[in-house]
C-alpha cells in the first residue's frame, strides 16, 4: 500500500529541492526557483532566508533587470563544508578531499600493499583521510563526512560481501570500522553508483533527470538516475552493467556467467586478448613488451623491421601501454580497443532500450587514451540500434571528472544523502 507523510517532512523536503535549484545552476534567482521548482514565491524565500542564515548559500549580485526590482543571484558556498572521498580498487586507493561544490581540494593515491589484513588496511585509509584534513587545514565542524566507494556486492550494514579480486574481504564491515577509526560518519556505495552520485552533484548530469553511469575500472559497472532519485534495487546493487551477456559463448564469468561485460572488455581481459593475438604472430609495436612476458619471448631477428622501431624496451602488455597504442594507431591495439568497444555499444543498446534514459554517461580510470573512441562507437549505436531512437535518442558522454569519478563520488555520497530531495523520505515514519 501507499504511504501518507506529514507537513514537517514536506518542509524538509522543499529545502532540499530549493538547495538542489542553487546547486545545480550556475546562479539563480528566488523568483527562478519558485517557477521551476513549483513552489510559491513566499515558501522559496522562507526557505532560501534560513540557507542563507546558516551559511549554505550566498548572494552574489544581481541579474539585468527589464523593469522592477533587479533579481539577487544565489549560490552555494563552497567551503560551507567538505567530504573526503575514499576509492577502495584492488590495485589502489584513490582520496579526494572536496568542497561543497564537488570540487577536489586536494587528492592522493596509494597502493594496496598485498597481504595486508582488511583491518589494517582500513586503518591506514583513515590516517591518511584525516592527514588530508589536517594539511588542507579543515576543522572537524566543517567536515561532513567521509565517503567510501568499494567494490560490491554491499549489505544495508555498509560490509562488503564476496568481492571480486579481493580475497580475505568477505563479510568486513568496512562502514563501521572506517567509522570507528575516523570519528566521522561514513556513507558508504559501490564504486560505479557513487560514480553516477558525483556526475549528478559536480559533473555534466546536474539537470539531467533520468541517466545510467557506465563504469570502466578494475572491474565494469554502472549507476542509475531515474527521475531524478538515484535507483540502488532490493539490495542496494542495481547497475550492474557489466554482467550484461554480450558474448553468449564467450568466457566464463566469475559471476557465473558466459560472456558478460566484464569478462570480454575489462582491462585484465584486454590484456589477455593482445597478448593471445601476440603469441600467433600478430604485427604490432607492443611486440618489444611481450618479449619479456612468459611463453612470448621472440628474438630482434623474428621481429618485422617496422615493429622493432616502435616497440616499448621492456616491461609488461598492460593496459594503459595497450591504450597508448590504440591511440598511436597500432594495428593489434586498435583492433582490440575496437572489439571492446563494439561489445561495450552492445551493452549501451540494452541499457537504453531498457531505461529510455535521456543520457548515458560513461567513466571511470580504464577509459585513459580511448575514452574518445568509446564514445564515438557508443554514441553510434545508441543513435541508430535502440527500437525508440525515431522518437528520443540518449546523448552518449565522457565524464568529465575522469580517473578520479569514483572518489569525486565519493565525496559526493555524503553531500547527496545531506542535501538531496529524496522522495523515500517522505514516505518513512
């Protein structure tokens, strides 16, 4: 059945619409957000009168005026409080200290030592959070909290449960060991959601209704926005994109699945793929690479005189060289880059049949050099390929906020659960 509410709760609401208004402009007026928040003129300014009194937002001049008293742009104040943003990956840890506005005061990245227990390494994320305080010179009073975007799955209690290329993570309650070592509270969500959480609060969809995030890191997953309240499911993990099957005889999948996402086009899997490629002889200025990889050594003299030029001295085929190269042009790289791409469209087209969402965004570290690329191959397919596109086509779009999305986040988990209208708490006693 439906649930009532009362008048408190729809004050409390009407605040956070009319904070979200400001937030998401850049400078409005009262008389703006009265017409598009469908609030009356005298609620708006009740409401903006008390955010102004408690430091939220500020007045910063005036809009022309064609006649009549000119109309006082608001804004919100920046340094009225600040989040710092914990990206938990296998391969590092990734901190963004941010103001109000989402935007990076400061940021750091460490590597997770292997065979660190769970609890220590929570306890080094909390030293380092609240050295980052200290060094941006931010009291406790101005701190709002600390986000933290792990892999999922998640429970409601903030513990992390069976996550993929973390073993010895089952069951740690991440959230309130966190918690306890930093004395702040901690909003906790699986790195892709808070993805789409920092796109929303600071990045190109802060107006944007109904969007899904498409996460490229260590692992794929996604994030949606569905008329503007951000959709988590039964369990709090909604969006996995990245079991989507693309390949229905591809390989398996740790999840238990064939040819997902993630087990054709996550950067492990690239990896995979070009070195295969480079063991049967493919041409390619990745050559030099695998040279020292084993089961790939050839000599100088097996190799082409065009490959040898170009070819890295030494090291690994790893993904960031691979991308590079695609960008480079290599013709192994760019062949792969391109069977990823082509995979990832076909998971876009799913989405978006399945959503009719107005914009689908994608991110994340694992885009590096080809992030353009990806777009343009997405963006084609979801132009041409969903059964609605003659009546509305989604717009296809990096996000702006690149390798630190997840932490920017982050951050911006614990501004959205402070401020953001959210209609399920109207509905709760």
């Amino acid at each position: 059945m439906q649930m009532g509410t009362n008048l408190p709760k729809v004050g409390s609401y009407n605040r956070a619409v009319v904070l979200e208004a400001i937030q998401v402009s850049d400078g409005i007026s009262r008389v703006q957000i009265a017409e598009r928040a469908g609030l009356t003129a005298q609620t708006v300014s009740v409401i903006v009168r008390r955010l102004l009194e408690e430091g939220l937002v500020f007045e910063d001049g005036s809009l022309p005026s064609s006649g009549g008293k000119p109309r006082t742009i608001l804004r919100v104040d920046p340094t009225a409080g600040h989040a710092v943003g914990i990206h938990f990956d296998p391969g590092e840890i990734s901190y963004v200290l941010a103001d109000l506005a989402g935007q990076p005061v400061a940021r750091l990245r460490t590597d997770v030592r292997p065979g660190l227990a769970p609890g220590e390494v929570i306890r080094q994320m909390a030293v380092t959070a609240r050295r980052m305080l200290g060094e941006a010179g931010v009291p406790d009073g101005k701190v709002l909290g600390i986000g933290l975007a792990c892999p999922g799955p998640l429970d409601a209690d903030g513990a992390m449960h069976f996550p993929p290329r973390l073993t010895g993570w089952d069951h740690v309650p991440i959230k309130r060991l966190l918690e306890e070592h930093t004395g702040f509270p901690v909003t906790l969500d699986n790195d892709a959601a808070a993805a789409a959480i920092g796109e929303r609060w600071a990045g190109l969809a802060r107006a944007t209704p109904s969007f899904a995030y498409l996460y490229l890191g260590t692992g794929i997953g996604g994030g949606l926005f569905l008329d503007n309240q951000i959709y988590r499911g039964r369990s709090l993990n909604a969006g996995e994109f990245g079991h989507i099957t693309v390949v229905p005889d591809g390989p398996e999948c740790y999840c238990g699945n064939r040819g997902c996402v993630e087990a054709v086009c996550c950067p492990s899997a690239i990896e995979a793929t070009v070195r295969s490629r480079l063991a049967e002889g493919a041409r390619s200025t990745l050559t030099g690479a695998a040279d020292s990889a084993p089961g790939l050594a050839r000599t100088a003299g097996d190799m082409p005189d065009g490959d040898a030029q170009g070819a890295p001295a030494g090291g690994s085929v790893d993904h960031s060289a691979i991308c590079a190269a695609a960008a480079a042009g290599d013709p192994l790289a760019r062949e792969v880059i391109g069977e990823v791409a082509a995979r990832l469209a076909d998971a876009a087209v799913s989405i978006v049949n399945m959503l009719d969402i107005d914009l689908l965004v994608i991110g994340g570290p694992a885009m590096r050099e080809v992030a353009g690329f990806y777009r343009q191959v997405i963006a084609d397919a979801v132009a041409t390929r969903p059964l609605a596109r003659r009546l509305h086509t989604a717009r296809v779009e990096v996000s702006p906020l690149a390798a630190d999305a997840a932490a920017i986040g982050a951050a911006s988990l614990v501004f959205h659960a402070t401020y953001a209208p959210r209609l399920g708490a109207l509905l709760t006693s």
